[in-house]
C-alpha cells in the first residue's frame, strides 16, 4: 500500500464564487485513518480553511455526514485504506443546500422533526410517585430498532425522492415518528397519523431502499415506512367503515 | 443587533436541555433560549455509554450512594451536595423514563440496575450501552413540544457581558452567516460540558474545548478544582474512544503483557472470576489509571504503535452477553480496532475523560457572579470531589440542569435591562472579533501547532503523576502559548462558516483552562484522587481538606485560594477497595 | 487575480447566507445500479399490467368459442406478440423476485415472541408461487 492518498475535496465559497469548485489534497494513507482524519490533517496542516462538521469521531453523534465516491457516509467510519489507491472523492452531502464546502444547511430536517411529534404522547401521565412504566424486554424490542437513529441524514441524502421532491417528510422523521407509535408507552399514534398519511408522508415513498442501505445504525427506516403504510391503510378502511365524528 | 431573553442557557447538551424544560414547565411566561456552538443531538452527552446510577433498588440506600460518591471522590465532595444529588437523582431518571427514554428493562418490565465502578450496590440505570444517546435524544426530542423555547443552533457564545458585577448577556456568532449579535439576559447559564481536548488523548469530541469555564474565567467568576483531571481506563490507543466501564461491570478483566490481572497488585483486591462490586475492576478510575503507569513503569505493558497499552479481556463473557449488553463496544472495537473482542483481546490505555473541575457553583448552580449560573460537566459544586464515579454524571446533569433553571428562572425575574455600559463591551467585543480574528493577516504559525504544543505539554506535566518542577515548567509554557496564539495564522477571512475562526476562538478558551488546572496543580501540594504528586505523595486533611478556587489576575498569575470542604456525616476516612 | 467567468462570480450579500442548491439531472438513475434497478422494477408494473389485459384477452377469447379462440391463437403467434410476451415474462419474474425480496422489511412477523426470519417470510412467497406454478403446469400437461 503506498503511503499518501489524493482526496479530491468540494469547496464553495459563497463570497468569491458561485458554484462549486475542486481542490485536491494529497494526504497520508494510515491504515488507521478515516476519511475524517484525512480532512483534519488537510485543515491543521495544508489549507486551514477547509470548513467541515465534525465532533465525537466514533460514529454517534452524527455530524460528519458527506458523499465519499458518490456514497453518503459518515466520514469518521468510513477508512481512507478501503479506497487505496484513491483518488477519494469528498463532496457534501447530496440533496441538502450547501452553505460552504463541505457544510449543508439542515434546517429542513429540523422542521419535518418537529412535525412529527416525537415526544411520548399520554391521555394521562402517571405521577413520578407511581414508579416506572413497566415495559418488556420484548415491547422494547419492537422500537428498538427505530430509537438508534443519529440524526445523521445519509438515508436523506441516498433518498431519490427526497432529492426530487424536498417536501418528502423523509425517512429518519418517519422512523422516529414509528419509534414512538410503537412505544408500549406512548398513545399518540392518532396524532401522528395526519402528517404520516399525507401526501408528502409516506405515500411520496415508492420503497426504493436506498435510505437502509445508507444508514450506518441499522435503523432501516425504508422498513419503518412500509409498516406505516400498513398501519395508514388500515387507519383509512376503519375510518371508512366506521366513521368517527370528531378525531 | 440585539435580542433579549429572560434566560440565556449556553449549550444544548443534557445540562442544558434539562435547565430549558424545567424553566419552561415551571414558568412558562419566562422567554427562554438556547444557544448552542451544534445541534443540540450533537452535544457529547451522545457519546456516553455505560449508564446512571440512582438508588431504586430495595436493598440499596441513598445514605449508600453518597458515601460510595464521597469515598469515591476522596472525601473533596461537598456532602450537602452529595446528600441533595442521591435525593434527586431517583426521580430525575424516572422522569427521563417517563419522557421515554428506553432504560433496559428486567424480564418483568421494572427497570434493570447494573453493577459500576466505584459502587457498593447495582444502582446503574443502562439503556444497552449507549446511555447518553438515548438520554440526549429523550431530552432533545421531548424539549421540542415546547415551542416557545427558542434555539440558536450553530452560535458560538464568545463572551459574556457583566455590568455592576452582574451578567447581563452574551455575544454570539452566528456560524452559518458571520453576524455577530448581542443577546441580552437577565440571566446566563453555562452548560458547555468539559474540556477533554487540552490533552492529546481523551474520550472527548473536538467540541470539548472549555468554552464555558473560559467565559467565566475571564468574566471573574472563579473556577474550582482544576487540578482534578479523570483519566479513564479504557480508552482505545490513537482514536482515545471510551470503551464503557460497563465492560468491566459485566466482567471484562485487565491483563498487563504476561495475562496478568495486575490490578490485584494495587490494593484493589484479589481477582475472582466473576466480579466483585467496588474490587478489582470495579475499583474507582483514577486508581486503576495510576496502577496502569506503574504497571508501565515496571516495563509490563505492550508496546504498540501509538504507545504503551494493557488488554481488556472480556472473551470469557460470551458472544451473547456482549451481544446484548455491550452491542456499541463490539461495534467501536470492530470499526476501529479491526478487532472482535468475542474472540480477542481490546488494546487500551487511560484517557482523559471528564473534568471534576469547573465553574464554581453551589447546590443551585449559582456561580461567583450575579446572574450566571452553571449546571453539568462545566460546573464544579462539588459533588464528584477529586473523582467521579462512573454514572453520576448522567443524573448530574439532571439533577443540577433541573436545579439551574429553577433557580436562574427565580432570578430573571428581576429584569436587567441592557445598560449602555453592556452594549459598549458588545460592541467592542465585535470590534475584537472583525479586527483582530477575521482580518488578521500575516500570521505565522498554524492554529494546529500551538494546540498540539498545548497538548503535549499538558500530558507530560499534568497527566496522572505530576511534579513541582514539571507543573512550574507547563506554567511557563501555557503563559508563552497564551501569547504565541494573537500571532497565530487565521487565513479563512470568510464570514460563511468559519471553522478557522472558530477553532482560534476555542484555543484561546483552552489555554485558559489549562492556565487554571496547571495553576490548581502547582498549589495543591498532596495527593488526592485523581492529583497525585510524586513530590508530596500523601493525602494532607489538614491544610487540603478544600476545594481549589483560582480567579483570574489581570497583572500577574493567577490567584488560587481555598475553600473547606463541606462535611456533614462522612468525616474523612481511608479508601478501601477490594477489601 | 486571474479573469473569472461570470458564472463563477458570486452574488453573495454579507450576512445573508447564499446557500448552493446542485440542480438534479433527469438522468438521476442512471448514476447508481441501485437506483437503475428501482426504476426497472416500477417500470414492470407496465409489463405486469400488459400480462392482465393479455390474460383478460385470452379468456375472452375461449368464452366466446372455437373459431375465436383460433383466432386469438394464431394473433398470438404474430411475432412482435410473442416478443412482447417473453419481455414480459421476464419483467414480471423480475417483478416478483422483488417483491418477494422486499416482502419481509415491510412485514414484522412474531411468533411466539422471537420475530420470523427474513428469509422464512420471502421463502413461504417464493413456495407459494412454485406450489401454484406447479398446479397449473399440471392442469395445463396431465389433466
């Protein structure tokens, strides 16, 4: 294995230009050394300028999310050796608008969060002097997998639809919203429904899978969202057969 | 440009998530903000993995839980403080539970206790092994149905105004376009975590810097126990990521280069195969750090790469058991080590992991200085005293967020006002940060290079064994980074997310608290906990049984004076481990 | 400063964030096998509708006697036809085998407390088909 590496780095700065451009870097090829640690040796020692989020560097925070080769990763996870001889493609990541280099404007993400109310929902909430919700190992197990997500937006960034249409509310927001529809604890799946079953809910969805394969936490919100569209239709049929005045 | 808010809340971790919905759930009429340098679900309370002690089983006491606290932190805890924190932590959890977060449950659905360093009884709350995730994201994800609790995200804090020896706001950046604004309060709290990364080797993220402790530093407020510095055990060689103690609670053992479990050697106990609460492995943190330098010093670790190591055995746990209890750390160990600890042994090495020291607060987070308070990792009250147990950090930023907010909440609510004397010092905080950062030009050395001088220094001369001459020599050489860095290179004149800019910011914050545990260091002449001096190796009760407290002077060094230690029923004893 | 084109040069007002949006190309599926892959398979449902009307055809077509029913078979046999069927075949085989793949991640299945396997749900699919495919051969051969 040779002991440098090419990395050829997006740079957008919006004062002096209008587009992206590419800068090439050569850095050294550890073979312990991540994507991101080839970008911090470009800023702490060839252009301190480079502008790029990153923080805990173990894959759990969910920062340092960027297209590697054309592949959204997390660059702390994702090695420099798996791509020798390189060149190594970093740019940032796809259909977020970008603010400078490597940085995306995430503010969407943070809205569609909101929306779909991810707080335990309860008619009544039990006094703290009653104890805990007693919940089962298995009733843990069926939003398990949904409460792992780090907020890191590859399965957005991998999204087709979510690239062509920006209203999609997205895979994370509806695993998060599933996390909490399944929660033995939680009685607030009718008020998830409405922003669920919207257009731009799930039904925008046409299950094309790239969001699980993208996502470094195993959350597989593309099955989330199949499970929904289940749960939404059957929601639909009752409401149909047997209407409710108000909801 | 100005905003106002009734209370300002700098840092949107657990500390300061919590602080936010106590004051909005208690006085919901009160205008409340968080400013935050990340998005709050990348504060590094995600990180954190083994768990959070409370007392809740029927066996177990509060009076339990404090005296293994005081104990543990070499009886620097103020034990009012000790005795108000095992009170509350019980409910703090149970209100995280009931908020949803997914605490690992017994087959009959009653939450799971755990064994931990450091503590007589099962008392660790866990959700799996990534507790703070879980934790961060109950707290982020609940704060946000309370709408009115306005969020700066990606503002970076770099002074706070005071007038009249009271703290009337801040100055912030805004990251993402450069604007420099003034967000007047009538009150501050500071919740910005630790400072981790003074030292080369740490468990912390790069967001670690002690941007809070440097605030309040240079706005008067006095920092208290610097010196205390935690290393933890087990953290992985060249990354520094923290393989959880919860490794050790299920039964992972340390061996040196001959498979030794060397720890028996340390007053820690004799080695049993399955383990022994507060013994062995489960001793406390900084002993088992300082037992690996001496392990290290008798030529018996492994030699690697990236320094000296030990293992951490936990084969004979089972693919099953570190399946389910210790998923993340197979993970971390696989990604980063090429290594699967089902079948081979973890290279590890003490890191620094957590700050004891900090922002000088009482029980109610309250600092030296009118309308700043302090809540978290970046407060000292004390209750971790000269060492943290594992998992009371978890319910500390509970207990003390919770605390902060009601208590800055009761204060804001004698309205401030923005003086013309505050909106001057804006003003020319402004001035400061367009002349002297963003249109710096001829600078000579790279930002990199005095932070890794910093860091190197730091570790030789204020690691786990320190000494008189080395601590005056890391002195000499902070004071001299301190100066080098209005030199140092800033070529990114952007306004558009500045990162260079911003890592000046956050140098210049960790030089100051490095000025502060260097300083803390040199005046504490004994050992205790996690300070020990090979020039004055015993526990002195006599003249240290206090808490360090250094203010900043503008003419010369800086001031440490002592403050006693605030005993209540634990009167100082000797620290018995394994026996 | 070397001469910068006009699109290069920036519009850029201070303090106001010129966020860069990269425009999508109408040849998105082109770029990934994944997204190739995708777009085929939705494009089968075209095939898979073309099979119905056919099948529809043809039983009309043995409704309505003898001579009908020749005819249908001899258009059946006109070449463009049968390419259009074995196009089909193919897309509807691909149709299935995706679906069947894709059955289990949007079915979680318990028993008795453990989730089913993956595999177990896509299988009984796959063994559903064969055990009908089976059945018709033999209506079609022995019978």
């Amino acid at each position: 294995m040779a002991d440098r590496i090419t990395l050829q780095v997006t740079r957008y700065r919006p004062e002096q230009e209008a587009e992206p451009s590419v800068q090439e870097y050569e850095v050294p090829l550890h073979k312990d050394w991540a994507v991101l640690d080839g970008l911090n040796h470009v800023k702490d020692h060839l252009d301190g300028t480079l502008s790029y989020r990153w923080s805990c560097r173990m894959g759990i925070c969910g920062s340092c999310g960027m297209t590697v080769n054309g592949e959204p990763k997390l660059t702390c996870a994702t090695f420099l050796s798996d791509y020798a001889p390189g060149p190594v493609r970093v740019e940032p990541l796809r259909n977020f608008p970008v603010i400078r280099d490597l940085v995306v404007e995430i503010t969407d993400f943070m809205t569609k969060l909101v929306k779909v109310k991810p707080w335990i929902v309860r008619e009544e909430e039990k006094p703290l002097s009653d104890g805990e919700y007693l919940q089962t190992p298995a009733e843990m197990d069926e939003y398990k997998q949904f409460s792992m997500c780090i907020n890191c937006m590859l399965c957005y960034s991998a999204c087709p639809v979510y690239g062509l249409d920006p209203q999609f509310i997205g895979p994370a927001a509806i695993a998060l919203a599933q996390r909490y529809n399944l929660d033995s604890r939680d009685e607030g799946s009718a008020d998830r429904l409405d922003v669920l079953s919207e257009h731009e809910g799930v039904w925008a969805c046409t299950f094309v899978g790239e969001c699980t394969r993208a996502c470094p936490k195993d959350v597989d919100p593309a099955g989330a969202i199949q499970r929904y569209k289940v749960t939404a239709a059957m929601e639909s049929v009752k409401s149909f057969l047997m209407p409710r005045g108000d909801r | 440009m100005t905003a106002s808010h009734d209370v300002v809340i700098v840092g949107g971790g657990g500390a300061g998530l919590r602080a936010a919905i106590a004051i909005t759930e208690t006085n919901p009429r009160l205008s409340v903000a968080i400013v935050s340098k990340v998005y709050p679900m990348r504060s590094h309370t995600v990180s954190a993995e083994g768990g959070a002690a409370a007392v809740i089983a029927p066996d177990d006491s509060l009076d339990e839980h404090a005296n293994d606290t005081i104990s543990g932190g070499d009886w620097l805890c103020d034990q009012d403080a000790v005795e108000a924190f095992v009170n509350e932590a019980p409910q703090e959890l149970l209100r995280l539970e009931h908020w949803g977060c997914p605490w690992s449950r017994q087959p009959d659905g009653h939450i799971a206790v755990r064994a931990f360093g450091g503590m007589k009884k099962r008392r660790t709350w866990f959700a799996a092994d990534k507790t703070g995730f879980h934790l961060l994201h109950t707290l982020f994800q609940t704060s946000l149905q309370h709408e009115h609790v306005v969020r700066y995200d990606e503002w970076f804090v770099t002074k706070l105004l005071v007038d009249d020896g009271r703290v009337r706001g801040v100055v912030a950046i805004e990251l993402m376009t450069g604007r420099i604004e003034t967000i007047t309060a009538n009150a501050v709290i500071l919740c910005t975590g630790g400072c981790g990364r003074v030292y080369p080797f740490t468990t912390n993220a790069n967001i670690k810097t002690g941007d809070g402790m440097a605030l309040a530093y240079r706005a008067g407020a006095p920092l208290k126990d610097m010196e205390f510095v935690q290393y933890h055990p087990t953290g992985l060689p060249f990354t520094g990521i923290l393989i959880t103690e919860a490794a050790r609670a299920e039964g992972g053992w340390l061996l040196n280069k001959d498979g030794y479990r060397y720890l028996q050697d340390y007053d820690l106990g004799t080695p049993s195969p399955t383990p022994v609460l507060k013994s062995m492995e489960l001793g406390p943190r900084d002993r088992l750090s300082q037992a690996f330098v001496h392990e290290a010093e008798k030529g018996r670790t492994v030699d690697t790469p990236y320094g000296q190591v030990v293992h951490l055995d936990l084969r004979h746990l089972g693919a099953e058991v570190i399946n389910t209890k210790l998923p993340f750390v197979r993970e971390l160990c696989l990604d980063y080590e090429k290594i699967d600890p089902i079948r081979e042994l973890i290279p590890v090495r003490p890191v620094v992991h957590y700050m004891m020291g900090g922002v000088h607060t009482d029980l109610d987070g309250a600092t030296g200085l009118d309308g700043l308070y302090a809540a978290g990792e970046v407060a000292c009250v004390s209750i971790n005293g000269a060492n943290r147990l594992g998992s009371n950090s978890l319910p500390e930023l509970l207990v003390f967020g919770a605390r902060a907010g009601n208590a800055a909440a009761e204060y804001a609510s004698t309205p401030s006002g923005p003086s013309p004397a505050v909106l001057a010092q804006a003003r020319e905080e402004t001035h400061r940060l367009e002349r002297e950062l963003l249109n710096r030009t001829g600078g000579r050395e790279p930002i990199s290079t005095i932070r890794t001088e910093m860091q190197e220094t730091m570790e030789e001369n204020v690691g786990i064994y320190r000494a008189g001459d080395s601590l005056g020599k890391a002195a000499n050489r902070v004071r001299e980074l301190q100066e080098r860095i209005h030199s140092a290179a800033i070529e990114d004149h952007s306004r558009t997310f500045n990162t260079q800019l911003t890592a000046a910011l956050e140098l210049a914050c960790m030089l100051d608290v490095a000025e502060g545990i260097v300083h803390c260091a040199l005046a504490r002449e004994e050992s205790r906990g996690a300070h020990q001096r090979t020039d004055f190796p015993a526990r002195d009760d006599q003249r240290f049984l206090a808490h360090s407290l250094i203010r900043r002077d503008p003419d010369g060094p800086p001031r440490v004076e002592y403050l006693p230690v605030t005993i209540t029923r634990w009167p100082p004893g000797e620290r018995i481990y394994g026996r | 400063m070397s001469e910068r084109s006009e699109r290069t040069t920036s519009r850029y007002t201070e303090f106001y964030p010129e966020l860069y949006r990269s425009p999508i190309s109408i040849f998105w599926w082109l770029e990934r096998r994944s997204y190739l892959l995708f777009v085929l398979r939705e494009l089968s449902s075209l095939f898979v509708a073309w099979s119905v009307v056919y099948l529809l055809l043809f039983i009309n077509a043995v409704r309505q006697g003898d001579a009908q029913y020749r005819e249908f078979l001899d258009w059946a046999a006109s070449p463009w036809l049968l390419v259009l069927n074995l196009v089909s075949l193919v897309f509807v085989t691909f149709h299935a085998v995706t679906w069947f793949n894709l059955t289990p991640q949007a079915m979680a299945v318990r028993l008795r407390g453990r989730r089913v396997p993956r595999s177990w749900i896509a299988g009984s699919a796959y063994l559903g088909w064969i055990v009908v495919s089976a059945f018709v051969a033999w209506l079609l051969v022995g019978a």
